[in-house]
C-alpha cells in the first residue's frame, strides 16, 4: 500500500496533515524561542515540543524541519560579516524542500511514528524498535548529501521501551548536523534520560481567535459555535476540528437538555441518545458522547469549586443547569466523584464489551442518582 493510502496516526479527520498545514497559529514564543537558538548559532540537537493535544505541536515540528531544511548552512563570511537574523519559520510552498516533504521524498527528512500492521490492517499502538532502527539506514544514506538532516518523533509517548533506550543512544551520540524533534503530549511519562537530553519547547492552549482562524485554515466554518467549541475544545484547535466534524457542539446542547430535567431524568429522552448513539457505524459519535459526558462533569465539579459557571458557556442554558447542579463545594465535592466513579465504570464496561446502550443509559442514570442526593 502506499503512503496516499495508508492511514496516518498524526492525523486529524476533517483538517490537513501537519506537513501540509500553512500557518501554526497562537504559538510565537515556542517559534521565537527555536529561532533565538538558531540565530545565535545554539542549536540544540534535540527538540522536545509539549503541550496539550491539538495546539500545533506536529505542525510545529514540520515547519521547523522545513526550516532547518530549506535554509543553507551559514557558518559567517570574514568580508561581510554574518548573514541577519531569521524572524520567521515561513518557507515558500513552492521551495523544493517544501514540495519535496509534502510528496514524501525528501531525503533529509525522516518520521518516525506507529506503523501499519498488515495482518490486523490497522495501526499499531505503539511506535516498535524495528521502526526506531529504520534510522540507523537513514543516516547512512543522507551522509552522502552533506545537508542537515531532521528526525521528528511523532509522538515520543507511543515509543515501546525498546524504541524508547534505541532514541536514547541516538540523543546521547547525535550523528553530525542532526536536529531531532521530538512531540510529547505526556513528557512525565518519557525516560528522565530522554527529557535531559533535549530542549523544551512548550505549546500553550490557543484562545478563541486561534481556533476560530486554526478552523477556518482547515476549512471549517465555526460561526454559529465559536463560543462553544472555544468551551469544549478546552484551547486545543485539533479537539476543536473533531468536535466540528462529529456535531459535538449539537451533541452537547443535547446533553444540557436531557440533564435539564435533573433530579428526575426525562427517561426516553434518555433512552433515545442511548440507541442512537450505540447504532451500528456511531463509533465515533459514541465515543464523543462519553468524552462531553465527561467534560460535563468537570465542568459541574468545577463550577461548584469555584462558586461560578465557566466561561464562556458551552450550550443555551448551561450556565444556568451547572449553577443549580452545583451550588456549592460540597456538592462539587460529589460531583467529582461521581465523574470518578462513571469514568471507571464506562472504561470498565467497554473493555468487557457490555453492550453500548445499556453503558450509556448506566451513566445517565448514575448521574440522575447524583443530582437526587
């Protein structure tokens, strides 16, 4: 199969690729950060890009290798002097470098993520040693260019632990003019090794405006649910996208409805959000469904805490039902464990395949318990 067909773990349904992303938005301290280093010829073999999920850390890493890639070497000119700084990331689309990464041939360039797994034909779940030394032939081949070269690691957190020592001899031996770009959701969760050995880079959550640009890049209008996807996707544009796609914001209004007629729980309401979601093919929707349940919670939990409602309100009369749900610390308290208690029961249920409906109306009803005591 080829690249056009296999499908990729980096990315997003409904948005571009990262290599194929134009603009990286609401991330220009990480951006000047890396550009600092480079125009004071400090540049560290081995980048670790943080943040949470969907902020740009991939279309970061791409832009940076694009960069690296695209822009002779410069070691100063005894005549003129050394060259000016750098300002921007930004390389034409059209430079050879650029076209080459977004057909896949560049030969500088080498990506390391989960593999496709012929037999299951579907993606493994973690990134496999046999991929790690997959490197060792890539830089023996583009030695021959005398160019610089860039590894990304999309992303370090699915490194097997024989990935993970193989990456770890790499940082500690860098071959000549490699930069290394490692993407981490989870950096608490790789080998101290491997963080000391790198640089960070952190990527914050993006505001409203950003994801409402990030969206509109991808071709997503996010007109009439901009305050609501701001709320749900929590300052990440790639939850934003996968919310966009799936109807969450029209998922989660529905949420708010049906839990509007807490303590007593309109039930065939209820029921009917149960059957629809556990349809043949709903998959995703189901899945969608648990994750607003979820943020529902917390977001009832912390309204408590906080003695107010988050904003901006994520649905027509949310505000008002969290505000009733949680009027103070002690039923945030509860709250907070009934999400703890729903999301092991769910996570639970779903691992001993109980059937989807009876899972989803088990947590509705154990909310409406919640809300009666």
């Amino acid at each position: 199969m080829t690249d056009d067909i296999l499908p990729e773990p980096d990315r997003i349904d409904g948005a571009p690729h990262p290599r194929d992303t134009v603009r990286l938005f609401g991330q220009d301290a990480a951006q000047q950060a890396f550009l600092e280093a480079f125009n004071a010829h400090h540049l560290h073999h081995a980048w670790l890009i943080t943040g949470p999920k969907g902020t740009g850390k991939a279309t970061l890493a791409w832009a940076i290798a694009r960069f690296l890639l695209a822009t002779p070497r410069d070691d100063g000119d005894a005549l003129f002097g050394a060259p000016p700084p750098v300002d921007s990331l930004a390389i034409d689309p059209e430079h050879p470098v650029a076209r080459r990464m977004r057909a896949g041939s560049e030969s500088g360039l080498f990506v390391l993520r989960r593999p496709y797994d012929d037999k299951t034909k579907r993606l493994r779940q973690e990134i496999t040693v046999e991929e790690a030394r997959k490197m060792k032939g890539f830089f023996a081949m583009s030695a021959a260019d005398g160019g610089r070269r860039v590894v990304i690691v999309d992303a370090a957190d699915e490194l097997n632990t024989s990935a993970a020592n193989a990456i770890l001899k790499i940082l500690e031996e860098p071959p000549r003019d490699t930069t290394i770009l490692l993407i981490a959701h989870q950096p608490s969760a790789l080998l101290p090794t491997i963080r000391s050995r790198c640089r960070e880079l952190r990527l914050a959550p993006l505001g409203p405006a950003d994801i409402a640009a990030a969206l509109a890049q991808a071709g997503i209008d996010p007109a009439a649910d901009t305050d609501a996807l701001s709320a749900l996707a929590a300052g990440s544009a790639g939850e934003a996208v996968r919310l966009s796609v799936l109807g969450g914001p029209q998922i989660y209004a529905e949420l708010v409805r049906l839990f509007d007629t807490l303590p007593r729980l309109d039930r065939s309401h209820a029921l009917s959000l149960a059957e629809a979601a556990a349809a043949r093919g709903a998959e995703d929707k189901r899945a969608l469904l648990a994750s607003l349940t979820d943020l529902f919670l917390s977001r009832v939990a912390r309204t408590g805490a906080l003695g107010q409602p988050p904003l901006p309100e994520a649905a027509p009369g949310e505000a008002a039902l969290l505000a009733r749900l949680a009027p103070n610390a002690h039923a945030a308290r509860r709250w907070a464990e009934a999400a703890q208690e729903i999301g092991a029961r769910s996570r639970h249920g779903t691992a001993v395949n109980l059937d989807p409906a009876a899972l989803i109306l088990d947590t509705l009803f154990k909310i409406q318990k919640t809300a009666a005591a």
